[in-house]
C-alpha cells in the first residue's frame, strides 16, 4: 500500500493522520480539507473561542509543523467533487487523487430553518471556525441575542452571551430543555442555572419566522410573541454530511454505514466521526454519534484497519459540556434506566446522578465531579447497591470489580 487519502478537516481527519504515521505507515498521505484551516477542534467553538478566552491556534488538533514532519500534504479549501470507488480516485476540482484506502470524516452541518425572514443579517449557526469568527464580530455590539434551540450547544452559547452582559432568550419546541439528551432531572437542574444568570428560556415555544428592518433581523417571531433580537443563533441539529458517500454507491442510513471495524460497504473505504453509523456490541445497537471521543477512536481504529490490522471498535459513549463554571461529563444513555441514584447536592453545584437497569449502573451525569464520573467508567455494567452509590462515605472506587 502507497496511498491514503482523508477527507475531513475534524478531529477524526487530524487524529487518523497523526495514528497512520504511528503505527508506522511510510506511503503517501493526502489530507483533503474543505475549510481553508487543518484539522481543527469543534467543541469549543461554542465556548472558549467564542467567549474569546481561545485563540485560533489552539484549536488545531495537530499544529502546521506536524503535517510538515511527517510528510503530509495537505490540501485546504478544497472541496471534493466526486469520489469513484472503481478508480480508486478522488476528484477536487480538476485535480484527481488515487488511493489504496480512503477514510472519509466528513462530519456533519447545522439544521438550517426554512422560514419567512431566515435569510435576513444576523442569523447565524455555529458549526465551524468561520461561523463563530462572523458571530463574535456581532456579538460585540448586540444587545439582545435569540437562540433557536434548547440544546448543549445553545445552553453553552446562552452561557458565554449572558456573561458578556448581552439580553438572551432561549426558544425550546419541546416543553423541557435538554428533552432529547437527558432526563428531566437534569434539564430543571441546568434550567434553574441559566435563569439564576439572567437567561429567559421559553419552552413549548415554536419559532414561526422573523422580522427584520432593512435586512437585518430585528424580532424573532413566536405565534402572537415577538421575542426582541439583533443576533440570533440556530442549534436544532447537525446533518450528516454524506453526499459523498450517497453518490459513490455507499450504504447511508442516518450515517455512512461502517461495521465494527469502520469499513464501509467498500472493502477500500473506511469512514469515522459524526458522519458514521456504527454498530455498538456494548449496548446492542446501531449509533450515530456527534461526539470528540466517538471520532478519535473510530480515526485510531480505521487507521489500524487500513493498513491491514483488526482492531473492534466499541466502547461507551462519553460527552461533555461546559456553562459557566460547571462541567458535566456523561457517560453512557440515561434514556435505557429504570432507576436513578443521587450522588452529593446539587445545591453544592458538585454532584452525580447515576442511572441503573436492573441493579446495573449504565450511565452517569457528572456535574463538577470528575472522580465520579472516571470511577463510573469502571463501574459501567456493574450491579451496585443504590445505598452505596448515594453514600458520600464510600469511596466509589472500593465498588470496582477486581480483575
């Protein structure tokens, strides 16, 4: 084998570069971007850059002198046009690029709204490094910002907006915040945070459309409510970028279909990151996941399996958030509990709430409680007495099977 092309500009792209050079491949690494930065971090685009505690630089998976050591030649703002699993090619532009294995970490794209008014100034989403330069630039003068969407990613916005003294509202279709991640525990818990900070959120509220006055947006329309807003940020959803693979004849179904080794439907094409759907032997089911630890891993596993290795991928989903001064850490769906256990107060700010089936502990939310959500790791799958779960006299750790 001589050839490997990525396409990506992620975390998954960066990281299957860094894993090839490692496990020794020697041959060619074409790296395809179609943002005219590498490979860079997204999760705190919508926290530390744009509060602008970030600089850019820092967010680069791998630093320019990197690819440049190891040989890789990198190929920003380019757009792939068409990849044609019979050739073994990949065509940007006019230039075409042969390969003995693809990976494709192509990501995915904000859910855009098709409604009156939404091609009006000051409507933005955040997905890339450009979304949040173009938001910061608005933010800077804005006094009151809408954020369309209860989610992490407009919760960790509504967190950074409200701090730097900006009016916020938040809309939410479903009647809590948080609704299609996490329990409703957990969604009164952040709910009172954000309005103790000043966030008005307004749940089983439908944003219908926008007002603006020459061009620029001026009101967010909610039924007979006009909610005031000279910014607005969209965070209803990411959609998988998959046109690529659709047109190459690859199997999609919510994803790039891989198998546990993130091999596609092609024996020579391997995919990783949120544009995959995976099989996961640990919790008996397919997943596509928009998740940092979910595209390293999968990149470290397809890196392995390209150059002729057979490596399984399967592991427990892992996530994180972070608004104001608080870290939650999950592990693992809360969604498949028949019962939760309270771990420290949440008065405190510093507490775990633990979610079992059957006696087992199969997730965790972690708030400012990084020891109990890295014990939780460990104690996945295990049958723990819900008394000694909720004990803050029990060192978690002595609930850890022995080996």
């Amino acid at each position: 084998m001589t050839n490997i092309v990525i396409i990506g500009g992620g975390q998954a792209a960066g990281q299957a570069v860094a894993s090839l050079r490692q496990e020794g491949f020697e041959g060619k690494i074409d790296l395809i971007g179609e943002e005219p930065s590498l490979p860079y971090q997204r999760p705190p685009l919508s926290k530390a850059y744009l509060s602008g505690a970030l600089e850019a630089s820092k967010l680069l998976v791998r630093p320019e002198k990197f690819y440049q050591d190891r040989d890789v030649a990198t190929h920003l703002g380019s757009p792939v046009k068409h990849i044609s699993p019979q050739e073994r090619t990949v065509t940007v532009g006019e230039t075409e690029f042969s390969y003995d294995k693809l990976l494709i970490a192509t990501g995915g794209r904000p859910r855009k709204l098709t409604l009156p008014g939404s091609d009006l100034s000051g409507i933005h989403y955040l997905r890339t490094l450009q979304d949040v330069d173009n938001i910061r630039a608005h933010m800077a003068t804005a006094k009151n910002l809408c954020i369309v969407g209860g989610g992490y990613i407009g919760l960790e916005v509504a967190s950074v907006a409200v701090t730097l003294g900006v009016t916020v509202n938040v809309l939410e279709m479903e009647s809590r915040i948080l609704q299609r991640v996490t329990t409703p525990f957990m969604s009164d818990f952040y709910h009172q945070l954000h309005t103790e900070r000043g966030v008005h959120i307004h749940t089983e509220t439908t944003c219908q459309g926008f007002r603006g006055q020459s061009g620029k947006v001026s009101h967010v329309l909610c039924g007979n409510q006009e909610i005031e807003a000279d910014l607005v940020i969209v965070g209803i959803g990411i959609i998988p970028n998959i046109e690529l693979a659709e047109t190459a004849g690859l199997a999609c179904d919510n994803g790039i279909l891989v198998d546990d080794h993130c091999k596609t439907s092609d024996d020579n094409i391997f995919a990783a990151g949120d544009c995959t759907n995976h099989p996961n032997a640990l919790l008996n089911r397919r997943l596509r996941l928009e998740s940092v630890p979910n595209a390293m891993d999968q990149a470290r596993t397809a890196a392995t399996n390209m150059l002729g290795g057979d490596k399984t991928y399967a592991t427990v989903p892992w996530f994180w958030s972070d608004q104001y001064d608080l870290k939650l850490q999950m592990l693992g769906f809360s969604q498949d509990a028949d019962a939760a256990v309270l771990r420290g107060d949440p008065g405190t700010r510093q507490f775990a709430q633990f979610y079992l089936s059957e006696g087992k502990i199969i997730a965790v939310d972690a708030v400012n409680s990084p020891k109990e959500f890295m014990v939780a790791k460990q104690l996945h799958g295990v049958a723990v007495s819900p008394e000694d779960l909720a004990n803050l006299d029990v060192d978690l750790k002595s609930l850890v099977p022995s080996t």
